[in-house]
C-alpha cells in the first residue's frame, strides 16, 4: 500500500499560501479567532517577505502581518 503525502499545516510556506488565498481566509480567521480570541477580519495583508532579523541575509521573515487602521498583527506559525 502506498503511503499518502501530505503536506503539514504547521509548514510556514503552507500556511502563507494558503491564507493569501481569498477562498481559505475565512477558515484561517475562524481559527485564529477560535483559538486566540482576536477577530482578523478586516485586516489587510501587509508584505509578508519583510526582512525582520539579519539585514545583510535575507533569512527571517514574517509569516503574516496584518493591518489594520492603526493596529498590526503579526502570526508566526
């Protein structure tokens, strides 16, 4: 029998594509609400490649920031 491949929603390359994805947003800000309390919608993408460690490797990047009016929120997987 062979066995499935899948790939873990834990993968931060998984989740960041599949939250800039407009259909899968509403399950992610479900989650996120169900599991942390803070209501995302209404919040807009913010670049998500933004350098946040080393400024001479381009190697740490945010997972996802969000924003919105003043507020900003920033998810790590």
């Amino acid at each position: 029998m062979k066995q499935a491949n899948y790939i873990s929603m834990l993968s931060d390359s998984c989740f960041k594509y599949l939250f800039k994805k407009e259909e899968f947003r509403p399950f992610f800000e479900d989650i996120i609400k169900y599991i942390t309390g803070i209501d995302i919608k209404g919040y807009h993408l913010v670049d998500n490649e933004l350098n946040i460690g080393n400024n001479k490797r381009k190697d740490y990047r945010l997972d996802i920031l969000l924003e919105k009016d003043n507020h900003l929120i920033s998810i790590e997987m």
